[in-house]
C-alpha cells in the first residue's frame, strides 16, 4: 500500500515518501506532510543553494542553514531563491 500524504506545499492528496529522509522530528514531519512531488522540487531547490550559497553539507553551520530553507519551503513562507541567483537558460 502506498503511502498517500496531503502535501503542504502541492495541497493535494498525492504519493508520500517511502520513508523519513531524517530520523528526526522534521524527517517525521516532512514524512507525513510533503509528497515525492514535492520532495524533488525541494532536491532540486537544495541543489540551486548549495550551488549560489557555496554551502557544504559537511559542514554544520552549512546543515542549519539548509534544514531552516528546507523548514521555509515546505512550512513556511517558502525558501526564497538568492537575491543574485539568475536562473538557467532554458
């Protein structure tokens, strides 16, 4: 049976994760809360402020920075591109 979340960010029924990305408590929330739709949209996303941020996920400062976006995209007002990010060229 597959897991069906309604997704806070699609606000839909959609197909949810297979499992917690986290074993935290926002890895439960986002577990319960955001599709696989959703999910790759935020990957995506992730990926453009790793890009423009120069973050490194190795680092813990970097981590904070990355879970409080990931926190805004999904629960929040929504995680805001970098004021200088342009984005690709189609």
């Amino acid at each position: 049976m597959a897991h069906t979340v309604f997704c806070v960010k699609l606000k839909r029924d959609m197909p949810g994760l297979d499992e917690p990305p986290f074993d935290n408590d926002l890895g439960q929330k986002v577990y319960e809360n955001v599709s696989q739709e959703a999910w790759r949209m935020w990957v995506e996303h992730c990926k453009m402020l790793l890009n423009e941020y120069r973050l490194n996920p190795a680092r813990r400062e970097d981590q904070e920075v990355i879970v409080k976006q990931m926190e805004q995209f999904f629960f929040g007002e929504g995680s805001a591109k970098p004021k200088e990010y342009v984005a690709p060229k189609e």
